[in-house]
C-alpha cells in the first residue's frame, strides 16, 4: 500500500480535497439534507462531516481553512468529553465563531458514555440521554440542534433510519450509499482524491477527523493512540476522565 497518501493529512492534501469538492460538488449542511434528500437530485452533492472527540481549538482552525475556501461543514461536538467542555467561556466562543463561518453545530453522542450520565434522568434509556444531550448542546450554541452523529456507532443506527429523535442520523441508509473517512487513523477505501474527483454516486459523506501543519499536530478526534498523543501535546489538561 502506497504509504504517502493513506497517512497524508497534510493542510496541502486537505486542501487539494477542499478545492475538489468546490469544482465537483454542491455542498450541504446535514441540517439540510431532509431538503433534498428525496427530491430529484440534480447535481453531484457533499455533506461533510466533523467529529469533534479531542479538540475544540483545532476544529476552530479546520473550520477557518474552510471558510477560506468557501466550505460549509458540520461540526460533531460532544457534551460529555474528557477533553474539552462546553461550558466554557472558550468554548463557546469557538462554537460561536464556527458557527458564524456559516457552518452547523450539532451533537456527536456516544452512548456507552452518555448513558446514565444525567442524575436527573429518571428513566436512563438511550432516547431520554440523548434528548438531555441535546438540550445541553442547544443551551451551549443557543440554538436548536438539527443532526447526529454517533460515536462507535450500534449496529442499528448504522444504515438506520434517517431520523433518530427528529434529527438527522448520519449514519442513516440514505446517508451512507457513498461514505468515505479517514476514520482509525487512514483513508481505509484508498486515496480518496481520484474517487472524489471522479464522483461515483450522487450524494457523498466525508468523514474527516484529522489535518495537521507545523503548529497544530494533527487530530480532532477518534482513535485511542490519538487520545493518548493527544494527552502529551496538550499543556494544560485539565478535565479528568470519567
Ligand atoms: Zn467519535
């Protein structure tokens, strides 16, 4: 396997993506997919996704190179993360700021942790958490969120249905017909520049989780080895595991 590309998150190879995506594709916001989702499709279209499992700064300045580049992305953030907390007042500051660069905020849950996270939650099943999630979420962006991406995904969810509690499920059937990330630390499908220049379906989700240059080494999120580099990079840690 060609090594060069596989492990490239290089800021020189994701803009080499960012700029196909602008030539080939029209972009959308997951929040509005259920807008053409069902409707004839014209022409070829991306939704591109983040997962925000390690870093809040980093998506700030992965969402800033998109801006540059005339991008729309959405933003996956957690409201139960080890690494970062949305309450605060940096936090939401970059929440703001991401969100003013036109792009969405919405929820990235895991439900192995989530679950019986929430001492008000009478009834701890995984519907009541992830509405106490997003209510969270909603009171840290003051506004509503529309979408959801699930971290380590249950079998059902995936190719599930494309609402999960009235919001958009990426991991819906409808959403997962062309998929391509760079998830577990490489681009598992191959290089996705030809495939992406060559669009072989007419919707495209990309996942993409990591991009580094000289300052900001690399990740947003995913893997353990990540979180454990994560932990040495990071000057201040300060939020403990739970
Ligand atoms: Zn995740």
């Amino acid at each position: 396997m060609n090594k060069s590309w596989s492990s490239n998150f290089s800021y020189g190879f994701y803009k080499e993506i960012l700029e196909i995506i602008n030539e080939k594709y029209e972009q959308h916001l997951f929040r509005d997919i259920p807008n053409f989702i069902s409707k004839d499709w014209g022409t070829y279209k991306i939704v591109l996704r983040h997962d925000i499992d390690l870093d809040l700064e980093k998506a700030l300045e992965m969402a800033k190179m998109e801006f540059k580049h005339g991008i729309k992305a959405t933003y996956m953030v957690m409201v139960n993360c080890p690494f970062y907390s949305l309450e605060d007042t940096q936090s939401k500051k970059i929440l703001d700021n991401i969100t003013e660069m036109g792009h969405e905020i919405a929820l990235h849950f895991d439900s192995k942790r989530d679950i019986n996270l929430y001492e008000s939650t009478k009834e701890n099943d995984l519907m009541t958490n992830l509405e106490f999630a997003i209510s969270k979420l909603e009171q840290a962006i003051s506004s509503k969120v529309f979408s959801i991406s699930f971290h380590r995904p249950a079998p059902e969810i995936i190719n599930g249905p494309l609402l999960v509690n009235k919001r958009i499920n990426a991991y819906a059937k409808e959403l997962m017909g062309w998929y391509l990330s760079d998830s577990k630390g490489s681009w598992r499908e191959g290089n996705p520049v030809p495939k992406i220049k060559k669009p072989k379906k007419k919707l495209l989700q990309l996942l993409v989780l990591r991009w580094s240059n000289k300052r900001f080494f690399r990740t947003l999120g995913a893997t353990f080895s990540d979180k454990l580099l994560h932990i040495k990079n990071l000057p201040n840690f300060k939020h403990k595991f739970r």
